[in-house]
C-alpha cells in the first residue's frame, strides 16, 4: 500500500510539473511571436502558483508607473498630508499631452484630488498625473517604494519632461521649452520623428518609470490584500482599476467569459503596450504583470496577444 501511495504521490507531482512547463512554454510561445522586449509574471493568490518570463527584467513602465503614484496619494490621505476632497484649479501650465481628458477643458477646471487619482487611472490622464506628483513628490513616492521592499520599481520622471526630451531628440535647442510651450506645440512634425521615437523609449535613462513584472505583480497583490493602505482606501483603488476604459489587452478574451479586470496600462502605440491588473474570477484571482517594449512588429497583434495571455492563465488556474 505504501507502495501505491507514493507512486500516486510521484504520478500527481509529475502531472502538476508537466502543468506548469506546459503553462510556461505557452506564454513563452506567445511572446515569441512578437517583435519586441518582453516579459510576463503571474501568480494564481489561492495557490501560491506562479509563471514567469523575463519576469526580472527591467521594463519601460509607461504609464504602469501611476500605480505607486496612486499608493502614496492614499497613503499621505491616510497620514492627514491630503484630503481626497482637496480642490485644485488646473493652471494652463500644468496641461499636458499625450492620454486622458483633462487636457481638453479650459484652465481654471477646478477638480479634486479624488478626480485626479481617477483620471490618472482610468483614462491615463497625464495632466491628473504631473499634478499628483507635485502634491506628492517623486522623492517621497520613490521612498517609499524603497521602504516597501521594492528594489527596481522607481519614477524617473514627469510626463512633462518626458514630452519635453522628445522635443529635444528632435533639436537640443529645445531643452529651454517650458511645459506649457511643449503643450501648445504637441509633439514634433519631423519625419525622424519614428526613429526617435523607438531610440528614446529604449533609452533606459529617460524612462518615465522602471519595473519588472514580477515587482508590479508583487505590488498588486499588496493593493488587493491591503498591504499598503487601509482596506476601505485599498478597495478604492481597486474599484478605480476596475474602470479603467482601455480594454484592449488583459481584458479583451476574458471579460466575456466572467472575468473582471482592474487593470492599468502604458502606452507609447506602436512601440509599446503594457497591461498590469488583478483578474477577478471563481477560482481566482490571478494577478498578472505584462510589457511590451521595442515592439517593431504589428501593435494589433501585440495587444491581442496580452489578451491571449490572461485567457491561457484563466484557464489554467481556473480548475485547478
């Protein structure tokens, strides 16, 4: 009998290998396909199971880095530094280009600190966030994540600076431009301006933020257990990345099939487009982290591929 058991025990323990290779090759296939730096990192929370590739490898965060801008505005809530109920008159300086809505309105909106945080998320808002990090400060959102264990997540920069240095890519002489001459001007008509482009988003050294996937997973998995703020501010944050109104990647297959998704991407189309979220589902959830960097290959097919990405995890750690 005791025979019997533990080759059951050996065939079980081969069977759950063989899973996981196979869940491994999948992902890897997948990402094989696409012309560009990647890397993916998930976690199945009930089980513990984890999958990754590349998954510590520093990536271009985009926009995924308005996550930690996010903790801290709840955290400095929390420590009485801000009000959620706080009002802000947008300046005409403060306007910027790139995602989000607020960019649209007259100077002078007059918006909270709540709405800030909410278009931050849910439409990108590059306004929303250079403000968020003036009342916060990028030293102390940095410092934090230091204090959090997170040794490779940082914010770099503003998304106004990062507007500004395409400027220069296209002239040094226009490193003297203020941010609300970047707004008026856009971005540079320059036929060079493709190659630029993909030169200054694989340059390491302008990025706006810098994280892996296996970190922003481990921070996800923090918001959702409340690891971080208070459990009424972290099922806010939560609730914000449930609306997010981008829904061509993580979330494409599965919110057909009973899924939901808070999530926040980081875009710069066609060179790159990261999906980050927690997928939320019986059985789950997973919380998968997934970038896409120096893409030269078709940006449809890339974004549909993220897609893939979350139904091949569902379906894995959905009956297991």
């Amino acid at each position: 009998m005791r025979t019997l058991l533990t080759a059951a025990a050996l065939a079980a323990f081969g069977t759950s290998g063989l899973s996981a290779q196979t869940l491994e090759s999948d992902l890897a296939a997948m990402l094989g396909k696409l012309q560009a730096k990647s890397s993916v990192y998930a976690k199945h929370l009930p089980s513990g199971k984890t999958v990754g590739i590349r998954a510590d490898q520093p990536m271009n965060t985009l926009s995924v880095i308005k996550i930690p801008i996010m903790i801290q505005v709840f955290r400095d809530v929390e420590a009485g530094r801000l009000k959620l109920t706080d009002r802000h008159a947008i300046k005409a300086e403060e306007l910027r280009r790139g995602s989000g809505i607020l960019q649209t309105f007259d100077a002078g909106l007059v918006v909270t600190v709540r709405d800030l945080v909410e278009q931050m998320i849910i439409t990108s808002d590059n306004t929303a966030t250079d403000i968020l990090i003036g009342k916060v400060g990028r030293d102390r959102v940095n410092a934090t994540l230091k204090e959090l264990g997170f040794t490779k997540t940082r914010l770099n920069s503003t998304t106004g600076d990062l507007f500004r240095e395409v400027w220069i890519r296209a002239d040094p002489k226009n490193a003297s431009m203020s941010d609300r001459e970047v707004f008026e001007k856009g971005f540079p008509n320059d036929p060079r301006m493709p190659k630029l482009s993909f030169a200054l988003e694989g340059d390491s050294t302008r990025w706006l933020g810098v994280t892996t996937a296996r970190e922003m997973v481990t921070m996800l998995e923090g918001i959702y257990n409340a690891s971080y703020a208070s459990k009424e501010h972290s099922r806010m944050m939560m609730e914000i990345m449930g609306r997010q109104l981008y829904s061509s990647r993580l979330p494409t297959r599965v919110q057909w099939q009973g899924v939901r998704v808070a999530h926040k991407t980081g875009d710069w189309p066609p060179i790159a487009g990261n999906d980050v979220g927690v997928l939320l589902y019986q059985g789950g959830p997973t919380v998968v982290a997934v970038f896409t960097n120096q893409n030269t290959g078709d940006f449809v097919e890339l974004e549909a591929t993220e897609g893939l990405i979350a139904e091949r995890l569902v379906r894995e750690w959905r009956s297991r």
